[in-house]
C-alpha cells in the first residue's frame, strides 16, 4: 500500500510489525539499525493479523516505546485476510488521472470487495506489449479493508504514537531481503511467524502475495508437506498472471524458519532449492540488544526502510 507522509523526523521513523504473538519495532538511520526491540503480546490482542482489543495493544504499545525511547513516528504493516492484491494489465497510459481512473475501474471487477469499503493504492511495475503487440501497463493493486486498518490506526495513536506510512508485510519482507543481480527469476519469499506470510518478487517487485492457512502447531512444528502444497498452489496462481517469470527458490525467513528438517521437507516436495535468510539481509547485528532474535525483525527492518519514492 505504501501509504505515507514525508519527513519522519531526524531521528528516522519505526517499522512496527505486529506480529500476533509478539511486536518487532526497528529504526533505521543513516544505513545502520539504529535500534530494535521486540516484545511478547498478550494473547487476545490480536486475531488472525487483525487487531482484537485495541486498548490493550495501545497499553502495550505506549509502554514499549517509552522504556526504549523509540521515535513517535511509526510505519505500519498488515497481513490478513482483509487485503487482496493483484496484477493488472491496462493500455499503456502513463501517470496521473487517466492511470487512476483505468486502475480503479479495472480493480472494481478484479477485487472482491466494494471500493467504497476499502483503502485503494497501486504501483506501476513495467510496461511491455500483448500478443498483438499493443503498449501495455502492468500495476500491482492493492485494496485493504478500511474497517481494518482503522482499528490498527486508533490502536496506534491511542500510544501517542504518529503512523506515517501503512505498508503490507509482504512488500516490507522483500524489501528487507531482495538482493540485486542479473538473474530475472521469480523468489517466493515465506515468512514463518504467527501468520505464514507468503510473497512472490522479482528483484524489488512484490508481484503476488497471500497469508497461508499452514501454521505452527502448539510445539512450534510446521507441517513441510502442507506448507510446500500451499506453496506449489501459490506459485501456480502467480504463473496465471500476466508477465510472469519462472520461479527457481524460495527463501524462508521469520522465527520458525529454523525448524529443524524444514529446508529438507520444502526441497523433497517441491523441486525447488529452499535458503534461509539472513534475517536482516546486509544489515549487521551490531545494534540489536543481547538475546533479540534477529528473525523477529525482518518486517519490521523492511518497513522502517520505507516504500521507494
């Protein structure tokens, strides 16, 4: 979504990923992480991604961020059931009214929710030419539940806390982790934390995303075989998209990632060569307090690092 306002202060602004089961706030200045801490929530706070009591995570929230001395100015991400992406194909039309008129009258048939009930915003992602080799558009859509991202919003200020952009998670996660490079494939990137978050990228460009119903069960186990079904089932509908390039890896990141015999599961049932990231791609670990989990703070580190102009 990449919602934003501009100037978050000299101090840098706080990726705030909220987790489920716990929140991860980093700060990035200058190229360095500045600072990052993370903290468990109580149960009940949140559902599924969304926020439940907002009360008590504002409690919460304002708490943290005075015992750490966080910045007030905050980028929020979201992973639920409450959004839809998609890729469309338009008429090559370049920025301004006539791309914001084609794009919401296209996501009016792509998206299955009224636009009247949902925060719209897209990002153009290349142009290229159909079949009959007409100029063509590609834009990434994104429609979130207004409802939704209201409840996050009050939740947020009721800390005293200023959001200054609203990002997916998916978007942050590649952002974190992409690296450059000529290779043109496509990189599933799946985040095992309380909501498996999957998404599909070629370099930069988040192109398909969607949370996963395969989560851990109360030991922290992950069942491979159904994650790598999920997977094979993502991939499939991300092929049917236009434009789309092969996908040769996936990388696995979050704080179940290290499940033991996961990367030899994912490998066995899909064919494809499963990594684990680093969890804070080329950041070090330099400013992260004794005992954090670094794979606590990869969405977090791609929010604070912000949507590109």
């Amino acid at each position: 979504m990449a919602k934003s306002r501009s100037n978050s202060g000299p101090h840098g602004s706080v990726g705030l990923d909220l987790d489920g089961d716990f929140l991860s706030a980093v700060t990035v200045a200058d190229g360095r992480i500045q600072s990052a801490v993370s903290s468990d929530l109580p149960q009940g706070v949140m559902h599924d991604g969304e926020v439940v009591d907002s009360d008590t995570l504002g409690t919460v929230l304002k708490e943290i961020f005075r015992a750490a001395s966080l910045p007030r100015d905050v980028r929020l991400g979201v992973a639920n059931q409450q959004i839809v992406v998609r890729q469309l194909e338009l008429p090559r039309i370049e920025e301004g009214k006539d791309l914001d008129a084609a794009v919401r009258f296209q996501a009016a048939e792509a998206i299955a929710m009224p636009l009247g009930e949902v925060v719209l915003d897209y990002h153009r992602v290349g142009d290229g030419v159909d079949a009959d080799g007409n100029p063509r558009t590609n834009v990434i859509v994104v429609a979130a539940r207004e409802s939704m991202i209201e409840r996050l919003v009050e939740a947020v200020r009721s800390a005293g806390l200023r959001p200054v952009g609203i990002d997916l998670n998916a978007f942050a996660l590649v952002r974190a982790l992409a690296f450059g490079g000529n290779d043109d494939s496509a990189r599933v990137y799946c985040h095992l934390g309380a909501i498996t978050n999957l998404a599909i990228a070629v370099g930069p460009n988040c192109l398909f995303t969607r949370p996963l119903t395969t989560r851990a069960d109360d030991a922290g186990t992950i069942d491979g075989f159904a994650l790598a079904e999920e997977i094979r089932l993502s991939i499939d509908f991300y092929l049917a998209q236009p434009e789309t390039r092969p996908v040769r890896e996936v990388v696995l990141s979050g704080p179940r990632a290290s499940t033991d015999g996961l990367v030899e599961q994912l490998a066995s049932a899909t064919g494809l060569e499963i990594v684990a990231a680093e969890p804070l791609g080329a950041y070090d670990r330099a400013a992260l307090p004794a005992g954090e989990d670094p794979r606590r703070h990869t969405v977090a580190l791609g929010l604070s690092l912000g949507a590109p102009a």
